[in-house]
C-alpha cells in the first residue's frame, strides 16, 4: 500500500504551513529558523496541515539519522516559542 503525504521543501511554503497551527511561529533563531534551516537544506519537511489535520515534519531527501537531534531540538525550540507567545498578553 503507497501512502501519500503532501510536504514542503520550500522554506516560505513551510512557514506557511507552520502558521496555520502556529500563527505566531516567525523566521527567527528563536523560533522556526533553525527548523526551516532544515527545510531548506531538504534534511525534512513539513505536511500540509489542511490534508493531514495538523502540522507534521518527516524525513527528506537528505535525511539520515545524525539529523535527528537537530530536528527534534529544532521542532521542539518552535513548539517552546509559540507557546510562550500564547502565553505573552
């Protein structure tokens, strides 16, 4: 069975994605920066929220496994960043 899943290499069109979840979710170091930088790089990418109801980051072409800390450290810098914006009055 093939499974098909709909994600961005592109670093504008991952924001975007990003920003359907996580509108507060900005191009900074601080915040998606070094998860993009991984986009960009096509180490991973990220699902359309619209086809899989949320916003998802899977391997790339480019993709091994010493790129994993990086990637969870980098989704994780991002879900800590909108978070505290929500949290900010």
């Amino acid at each position: 069975m093939t499974t098909l899943q709909f994600a961005t290499c592109t670093r504008y069109r991952a924001l975007d994605f990003i920003r359907e979840v996580y509108p507060d979710a900005a191009d900074t170091p601080a915040s998606a920066g070094p998860l993009l930088d991984l986009v960009e790089q096509d180490i991973v990418r990220v699902q359309d929220p619209a086809m899989h109801g949320q916003v998802g980051i899977i391997p790339a072409t480019n993709w091994d496994e010493s790129y994993r800390e990086a990637a969870i450290a980098a989704g994780a810098q991002l879900s800590a960043a909108t978070q505290d914006a929500e949290r900010t009055p």
